[in-house]
C-alpha cells in the first residue's frame, strides 16, 4: 500500500529491482521501526514478487499473488 510504499522510499528502496535485493530481515526491520501498526505485515515474499515485476513477468507474479494469502502461501 501508499504508507509502507513510502517507508521503503524513505528507506532507499525506490524500485522493484531494489526492492528484489533486499533482505526479508531488512526489510521486517523498516516495519518494526515503524511502529506496531506495521509488525503485522509479512515481507517474505516481497523480494521475489518485485523481482517478477522488476522481470516483466506479470503471469508468473499473479500466479504466485493468487497462492498468497497476506504474504504467506496459503
């Protein structure tokens, strides 16, 4: 969303391929230092759903977005 979109920028990550590369320990640290309203998000699979879209490869990233469920396999 907008708000955790703008914690990223804020954090230097400004691109689906910056985004691909960063660690889902650094990137649950940008969340836990934005306070509790933002611990509850789960960015494992961030880096390889930025990496698809940072591929073009939008079949492949609904694919694995339908099998999700808040980030997790469902």
């Amino acid at each position: 969303g907008p708000k955790i979109s703008e914690l990223l920028n804020k954090a230097g990550i400004k691109t689906w391929s910056q985004l691909a590369i960063t660690t889902k320990k650094e990137l649950q640290q940008i969340l836990d230092a934005a306070g509790s309203k933002y611990t509850m998000h789960n960015p494992a699979s961030w880096p390889k759903q930025s990496g698809l879209a940072a591929s073009g490869k939008w079949d492949v990233l609904k694919k694995l977005q339908d099998a999700l469920d808040g980030g997790k396999k469902k």
